[in-house]
C-alpha cells in the first residue's frame, strides 16, 4: 500500500469532516462545545466541535452544530444530512467502518431584521 492508499488518521481526518458537515445546508456552522469540551486534537491545535473514537476498527463521531433556522427546519433531517456527509467524507479518505455518529444541536441561529 502506497501512501495514496493509506487510510486517514483520526486527527488528518477531523478537518475533513468539518469541511462536509459545514457544507450541508441548515448548518450555519460548529458549535463551540461551551458545555463541555468537545474536540479533536492535532498537532499544534484542536478541532473544535468534533470528536472522533476509533474502537476496534470503527470510528465514532460526535459533531456538535449549530443549526440556520428557516420556517422548514425539522432538525431531524438536519442530523441525518449531517451524518450522511460524515458517512461519505470516511469513506472519501478511505478511513475505515463508520459506526455511532451523534449530532448535538447547541444551537440555533435565527437571522431576522429586529428593528422594530
């Protein structure tokens, strides 16, 4: 196996999923995890938001966002178009078997005139 081939390491692929989560639609972008600590470490810095466990093989990822309000927002399909594009960035970097993905919604940020 050259190193084209080599599966991702947990910290080289935390970028990654950042990038496919912050492109679906309804996710204005990653919480800050101001509850608890939530990220992954690289060198030099951390991931904020993201928190990927490999346990005999698989990866589990626990993403935390906050979510664009719009009047069509069901937030359930929100997480699931977030775990589709984690799903699909793992299998991208060719990183292994994907198993638990949490969503954690920390937010929701409504954009409106409030000028009364």
């Amino acid at each position: 196996m050259d190193s084209c081939d080599a599966p991702a390491s947990e910290a080289s692929l935390a970028p990654a999923i950042v990038a496919a989560v912050g492109a679906v639609p309804g996710v204005a972008n990653l919480g800050l995890s101001g509850f608890a600590e939530a990220a992954t470490y690289r060198a030099r810095e951390e991931v904020q938001g993201i928190v990927i466990n490999a346990t005999d093989g698989v990866l589990n990822v626990e993403v935390h966002v906050c979510a664009q309000y719009s009047e069509s927002l069901v937030l359930a399909e929100l997480a699931d178009r977030v775990r589709s594009a984690i799903r699909q960035s793992v299998e991208a970097a060719r990183a292994g078997k994907t198993g638990r993905i949490d969503v954690v919604f920390e937010d929701v940020r409504v954009e409106q005139d409030l000028s009364w």
